[in-house]
C-alpha cells in the first residue's frame, strides 16, 4: 500500500487536494445561502472549484507560472470586486465574507503546491470552522463587555512584554534570586488564574456548585472556599453539596501545584507524582461521597454563577505577589543558614495559615541546598496547614448544616497528608 501512494504523482495530488478544498467551501457558501433566499452571490460550489482549479492550472504553467497566477489574481480579484459593488447597491450588504473565501480559494493552490501538507490543512480547517462559527461568536461577542480587552492586554504585557525584559541576573550574591524568575512566577500563577477565569466567565457563565469548586479551585481554593462558605447561609441551600464543592476545590489545589510543581522543578514533580496523584483522587472521592452519599446523583440545585467575576490580572497584585516572592527567597535562606531543615521544616507549616503560592513557587526554583525530599515534604506541610485553615474558614463562615460534612470531608484530606508527610520523614 506504501508503495502504491509513493507511485502517485505528487502533481496529481496537489489538484486533488485543490478540487476538494474548494468543492467544500463551496458547498458550506450553498447551504449559507439557501437558507438566506432574498440574498445573492456570485457562485457556489461549482464556481469555487473553478476558481479553485483556475490558480491551479494557471500556477502550474510553464515556463511563466508564478506571473500567469498572479495576472489570475487580478483578474479574478476584479470580477469579485464587481460583484461586492453591485451587492452594496442592491443588497445594501457590506458582508466581504463570501469574497475572502473566494480569494483563499485561489491561494489554495499556492498553498498546496509550496507548503507542507499539515500546514495546508490547518489553514483550510481552521477556513471552515471560522465560516461555520458565525452565530457561535455573535453569542460569544454579546458576553463581551470592553474590560475582557483591557484584561487580555494586560496579560499580554506581564507575559509578552514585561517578561522577556526582565535581566535573569542575581539581584543579591547571597540568594539565588533574578527578576526574571520572580515575575516568570507571576506569569504563570496569572496564566493559570486568567484561563479560571476565562472558563468561569464566558464556557460555563451558570456553573453549578461542583463546577464552581473545580473553576475556583483553579484560580485560589482558599477564596473559593471563603465564597463557598458564605453563600451556603442562603435560605434552601443544600449541605452536602456545598461541602463537595469546597473540597472538589481543595482537589484542583493539589493539581494546580502539581502543575506548577512540573514547570518549575519538573524532578521534583516526577519523585512526588504518586504523592500528589493519591491526595488529588482522595479529595475527589470524598467530594463525590459528600455530594451523593452513594446515593443517585441529581442535577445541581444551584445553577447562577455565585463566584465574583473579579479581573485576575490587576498589577497591584502581581506587585504584592513579587514582593511576597522577594520577602520568603529572604526568610527561606535566612531559616536554612541558621535553622537547618528543621527550620524549614517549621517555616513551611506557619507559611500554610497564610498564601501558600509564593513560598511554594520560591521553593521549587529557589535551587536551595536541599534534597528534593525535603522539598516535597515542605510543600505537603505547607499544603496540610492551608487546608487546616480552609477547614477553619468553611465551618466558622459557612451554614451549621454544612459543617459536619466540611469536617468530614477535610478530616479524611487531613488524615491522609499528614500520613505522607509521616511517611516521608520516615524514609
């Protein structure tokens, strides 16, 4: 079979590829229309075949292809240009969607005949699925409010701008410390906390409780968890399914800092994966046992967004997230050159009751003189104590009839970390 595809000629697959590209698009112009009758255009899927074919033939000439091709091109771009002024007078339409396509049609041949095949196809795929998403994105650009582009700027300028600006130079001899690594952190905490958002917001506008867990658990549980609380004192609110939401948040904590783990100290991740694989699926268990009680599942009783649509990407708070950077790479080396590991040890339990992401993030690309071991076992510390205080959080703010299933969601959690930790001080 191999051998028979080398024996086609390569010429004949080229126009084979342009005859089909074309007839498709052609086709989606002829269902586009039919269902618009009192519009009008200029062909459909024959006359895009043509067009297709006509690049081709005229590319593929001898000895004078590429001149032939682009004389088409005029010629063809004047027909078109004819037909967008005699819609304009008409139809009183200014869509130029049909005349693009009718273009990139004939660059089809150009396409096929000098680039590599996926590239090709990603092009004619990538046609086709923004042809077909017109309605898709006037729902999508209705949800759009002018901030969404300010915030994306924002994100462009921390990762695009400001980060490749940014000398990966030691600020002080004593400490493993560069600009670049501090806001690299930043970037990446954002990104993770921005796609949350993005998700949040405009895929999953009416998330119920459990999908509001996993959303918020991506971007900060301990937030999540302090929202998740507060809004369970409202009248009808169902406990066991508040009590799932907050600890399915607490599970999309252990996989964001697996994530962020693997960027920043990917051997690290790798030694710890059975450790932070346990303690994600214990989580999700218990969620799930919370949620349903080995009981048949129903539809969530909360639908509304009930977590704030807050902009994640304020540069007042990347500011104080470097400079939380900054004072742990100061308190983590001052603790290891006159506590030893113990210190450090004990550190990484008092930096659990408050923003665990900072410390962390120092401690996976600190390049500290410490063994990867007592790495994983300061950040499960620090992760036991966050979820000490998450647990304090849920049962003092929440509803009293959650609080139960809040203790015995983050007992089981708990019980389970603390015997990892035990474990790995015993190795």
């Amino acid at each position: 079979m191999t051998n028979f595809l080398q024996e086609i000629p390569t010429l004949f697959i080229q126009f084979l590829l342009t005859a089909v590209f074309s007839f498709i698009l052609g086709l989606e112009q002829r269902k586009h229309y039919s269902e618009k009758e009192e519009q009008q255009t200029f062909g459909t899927d024959r006359t895009f075949v043509f067009i297709g074919l006509l690049g081709f033939i005229l590319l593929v000439g001898e000895p004078n292809g590429m001149i032939l091709y682009l004389s088409g091109g005029l010629v063809v771009s004047l027909f078109l240009g004819i037909f967008y002024y005699h819609k304009i007078r008409t139809q009183k339409s200014f869509g130029l969607t049909t005349v693009i396509l009718a273009l990139l049609t004939y660059t089809f041949p150009l396409l096929i005949t000098t680039q590599p095949n996926w590239l090709t196809m990603l092009i004619f795929v990538l046609v086709l699925i923004l042809t077909e998403s017109k309605r898709t994105f006037d729902g999508f650009t209705k949800k759009i409010d002018r901030s969404e582009f300010i915030t994306l700027a924002k994100f462009i300028i921390i990762a695009g701008i400001i980060l490749p600006a940014m000398p990966d130079k030691q600020i002080f001899t004593f400490l493993n410390l560069s600009p670049y690594k501090v806001w690299l952190a930043i970037v990446v905490i954002s990104g993770i906390s921005y796609l949350s958002y993005i998700l949040r917001k405009f895929i999953f506008p009416e998330a119920g409780l459990i999908l509001t867990g996993l959303l918020g658990g991506l971007y900060s549980s301990t937030a999540t968890t302090i929202i998740l609380a507060q809004k369970s004192k409202d009248q009808n609110a169902p406990p066991r399914e508040y009590a799932a939401a907050i600890i399915i948040a607490t599970a999309m904590m252990f996989l964001r800092i697996y994530i962020l783990l693997l960027i920043f100290n990917f051997s690290v991740g790798v030694a710890t994966a059975k450790w932070f694989i346990t303690l994600f699926l214990v989580s999700l268990g218990t969620a799930y046992y919370l949620y349903t009680g080995f009981k048949k599942v129903q539809k969530s009783s909360v639908s509304e967004n009930i977590m704030e649509d807050k902009n994640p990407l304020e540069f007042k708070v990347a500011i104080v997230f470097a400079l939380l950077y900054v004072f742990f790479s100061f308190i983590t080396q001052f603790t290891l050159q006159n506590f030893g590991t113990s210190g450090l040890n004990i550190l990484s339990y008092i930096v659990g009751f408050s923003d665990i992401d900072p410390f962390l993030l120092n401690l996976f690309q600190g390049k500290y003189d410490v063994t990867q071991l007592l790495i994983a076992m300061a950040t499960l510390q620090a992760i036991l104590s966050n979820n000490i205080l998450k647990m304090i959080y849920a049962k003092t703010l929440g509803n009293k009839s959650i609080g139960k299933y809040v203790l015995q969601g983050f007992g089981i959690i708990i019980v389970v970390n603390a015997g990892i930790i035990l474990f790995l001080h015993l190795i």
